[in-house]
C-alpha cells in the first residue's frame, strides 16, 4: 500500500464501540428506488449489494422517510414501523458479507416535502421555500412537534431490528430539522424557536429519543449543515454551537454538508482556494476538529483525487471522505481510492444548452442530479452506469418518474 493511500486504510473507532474499516463513506443520496408502498425493491437490494462489494468502511442509505405521509421525493423508502422488516433484513443482509457498516439515513422533508403529496406539507413556521411550485406549510404544534421526534426514535429502532449498523439524522439541505434550525424558517417563539438554543432543541431531542430507544452499540450519526448560506440564515457560529451540543449528547460520527434547495451550496462556481483542495466545507470541517472532540468528522462534497483525500485526512482536517455522485458512475469507488493512489474519480458531465438564464440554470441543476439519479437505477436494475448519456434522456426519464415534481429544484444540490 503507498504512502497516498495508507491514512484512507486506516480503521476509526467509534464512540460506541463500533469501528469502520476504513475512512471512505458511500454519503446518502436519494435513490427512488422503493415501491408504491415505499417498501424495499429488489433494485433497491441490487444496488445497495453493489456499494456492500465497493470497499467502503461505511456506506449510508438515502433519505429514508419517517412518515409516508410527508415524503421528500416520489420512491422514498420509508421506516415508520415494522410492516417492511422482511424487505429491510434483506437490504441489511446485503452487507453480512463484508466488513461495511449499512446506516440508515432518517429525515422528515418538512416543507419540503413533494407537491403532489396529499397532506400539506409542515414546518416550524408557515414560510414556504423561495422555489417554483413551493406551497405554504402549517406550522406544527407541540404535540405534533413531539409526535415526529416519536417517529425518528421509532424508525430508529427498527432499523436496529432489521439489522442496520446504525443510523444518520439528517439535519442538512433544508430538510425539516434544517427548518428548525434556521431563524429564516423558525420564526417561534415558544420552547422550540426564539433563540439558537430553542431551536437546536428539536434535533437534540430527537437524538436523545433515539438513544433511549436502540442499543449503547448501536451508531447514532448526524448530518449537519455548516451553514445554509443564505443572509440571515443558520451560521458557521451557530452551526459550532450545535456540534459542541451534539458532542454532549453521544453522537458516533458528524458528517460536514451545507446549503439548501433555495441556496444549493455545491452548485456553480467556487473558489479557488476550495477548488485546489477539491471539497466544499473543508476549511468549516477544521474549526470543529477540536469540538467534536472523540466524535469522527466527515466531510462530502467534491472530492475527486485519492492526493487530497489523503491530504485533508492525514493532515488531520477531517477524520473520513464523503463521496456521494462518484459511486453513481463507479460502485466501487472506496476500492479504487485504496488500490490506485494517482486515480480521479469520474462524475457526469451533463449540460443542457442555454443554460445562461436562471430558469435554464435551475433546470440545469435539476437534470445534474437527476442524471446521477438515473445511474443508480440503472445499477439497481442490474445495468452498467452510462457515463454517455444525454441531458434529454435524464430530462424524460425524470418526468416519468416524478411528473410534475419534476420541475423543481432537488436537495441543496446532492452529496456530490
């Protein structure tokens, strides 16, 4: 093993007791790939036993729901109770065979949940997102407040049930804790909003309600934003705030991403300085290496070569390398960074003509995601990525999957 590779090699301990074989992480990205029951398929099994054969130390599902009724995207599993337990022992068993942890991404879109849902969609305060085809949420109540972090708890232990290793709370891209977390999107002025205390308190309780509900072994991750780039939105400061409160409260592992669908933070152009070092929240990642203190950092967003994976992890800026678009076109990419120490890991390159108005540019976004997307079900279907194909072709495919849902912005971007 060279010198590049050897810090990417190395095992982590977690503060659980578990470990992770290596540093590589499969980050979640949203794979709409469950039936119309949001039940496991065997796509769903087909591409999860790809990334369990890909050398990841730890690969994390895609934003699964906590309620079927608020669901971020069409073909979103969902684990509100156990009537799926066969179809999630299966996906858990894709990994009996290696030595990857599986950990379930839990998430609640709140207003961003998918205009053709039925139920109206819900949210701290009634502030609809500044996006196409957005529509005003309700403001949840106390009870209601206290009912979903029941459902985080509750999914949580059935995951551990099914056999996942652990799981991740997504508290990023402008999801429902998002929502809390922000003074643009929590404007109460009761016990869960008026001031960053108050609203850090719904992802904090819904830590500990998951904590009294799973095993001391079993994995308890967050995703967290480092800010949500937006004027007078959730700050670098605050976000600090928040990981000192999560380090208190037991986490294993805090996962470094940022922005939101109004403000897509990994889309467009960025800095040099950013660019020379290939991820987006790395500079943010290093100011809370010390905070986090026993709890491993990871950071997704825009690593490509195995040179600064090696260079931000041995240099001790981050603990593990997130990689979420990478593994559409290459499952096994963990492998490919621990055997190749000069290899670049692909992504698409799909443009879409015009792509000079913000109307183009927002659909320019949407198909760059998509496109990924499409990859994924073609590796679920038992296929080979097709790195050839074409921005219309991803533009069809999505309208047929999620029809008029298909004309809006998706996830701050995606794991890139």
């Amino acid at each position: 093993m060279s010198n590049t590779t050897a810090a990417l090699a190395d095992s982590i301990a977690l503060p659980c007791g578990a470990a992770l074989a290596n540093r590589i992480v499969k980050s979640a990205l949203s794979e709409g790939l469950a039936d119309a029951g949001n039940a496991p398929t065997p796509a769903l099994e087909r591409l999860y036993r790809r990334w369990a054969d890909g050398g990841f130390g730890l690969v994390v599902t895609g934003n699964v729901m906590v309620d079927r009724r608020h669901l971020g995207e069409p073909g979103n599993l969902v684990v509100e109770d156990d009537r799926h337990m066969a179809g999630l022992r299966r996906l858990a068993g894709a990994f009996d065979h290696v030595d990857t942890a599986c950990w379930v991404q839990l998430n609640h879109p709140g207003r961003q949940s998918n205009p053709l849902a039925r139920t109206r969609p819900v949210a701290p305060s009634a502030i609809a997102a500044d996006v196409p085809g957005a529509s005003r949420p309700t403001a949840l109540t106390g009870p209601q407040i206290e009912e979903i972090i029941t459902r985080f708890a509750e999914s949580a232990a059935v995951c551990e049930a099914a056999g996942f290793a652990g799981v991740q709370i997504h508290a990023a891209h402008g999801y429902l804790i998002t929502q809390f977390l922000s003074p643009l999107t929590n404007r109460r002025d009761d016990e869960w909003g008026g001031d960053p205390v108050r609203r850090r308190r719904f992802l904090l309780e819904v830590v500990r309600a998951i904590r009294d509900r799973v095993s001391p072994e079993f994995a308890v991750g967050v995703k967290l934003n480092s800010a949500d780039f937006q004027r007078g939105g959730f700050t670098e400061d605050e976000s600090r705030d928040v990981v000192s409160a999560l380090v208190t409260e037991g986490i294993d592992l805090l996962e470094i991403s940022g922005g939101s669908y109004e403000s897509p933070a990994m889309l467009g152009p960025v800095r040099a300085s950013t660019a020379a070092r290939e991820a987006y929240f790395l500079d943010y990642a290093r100011t809370v290496a010390e905070l986090a203190g026993p709890v491993p950092v990871a950071v997704t967003g825009g690593f490509r070569t195995v040179t600064a994976m090696h260079d931000a992890v041995s240099s001790g800026d981050c603990d593990l390398i997130g990689l979420g678009r990478p593994t559409c076109l290459d499952p096994d990419a963990a492998t490919t960074v621990l055997r190749q120490p000069h290899s670049r890991l692909a992504v698409g390159e799909v443009r879409v003509p015009f792509a000079s108005t913000p109307m183009m540019r927002q659909l320019q976004s949407l198909v760059e995601l998509q496109w990924h997307t499409d990859q994924l079900h073609r590796l679920g279907n038992g296929k080979t990525p097709d790195p050839d194909r074409a921005w219309w072709q991803t533009a069809m495919s999505t309208m047929w999957r999620n029809g008029a849902d298909s004309l809006r912005p998706k996830r701050g971007g995606g794991a890139r």
